[in-house]
C-alpha cells in the first residue's frame, strides 16, 4: 500500500524542534503503490471548510488536512521525479 517516502524523513527534525501540534506522529506524505499520494497532517476540516474558496469544497469523505511549509519544500525534489 504504502510505497515510497516523499521527502526526507521528518522525524529527526521533528525530534529537535516540534513544528506542529501533530508532532508525535509527525507530518509526512507518502506515494501509494496505485501512484497517489496520501498526507498525513493536523486536521483542519472544521475550521478552514467555512473559508475554502467559492468553487472548492469537502465531500462527506475528505478532510482538509494542514503540514509544514517545510515538509513541503524538502519534498520538491522528489515530487518532481513522481
């Protein structure tokens, strides 16, 4: 299911210095064996869903889910490889 880590592991930099609430579980995004890609975040739906844009929403089954900025730009290169 869970195929390859996008971007370096978070957890030794997570250790040193927490940058989200999630911070025992760590941020991170993972490419899935059928080629998405899943996130795992702080949960966000309830306060960021009555400020999505006009034209954006969640269905009954998705979340909003929020991560470092860094997370993000450390995971640039891989995700350009994808």
């Amino acid at each position: 299911m869970f195929k390859n880590r996008i971007g370096p592991d978070p957890h030794p930099e997570m250790t040193a210095s927490p940058t989200t609430s999630a911070g025992n579980g760590c941020p991170d995004i993972w490419e899935l064996e059928s080629g998405d890609v899943a996130i795992i975040g702080v949960r966000k739906t309830s306060v960021l869903s009555p400020h999505l844009p006009s034209g954006a929403g969640c269905g009954p089954d998705e979340e909003i889910v929020v991560i470092p900025r860094s997370l993000l730009l450390n995971a640039r290169d891989d995700i350009l490889k994808l």
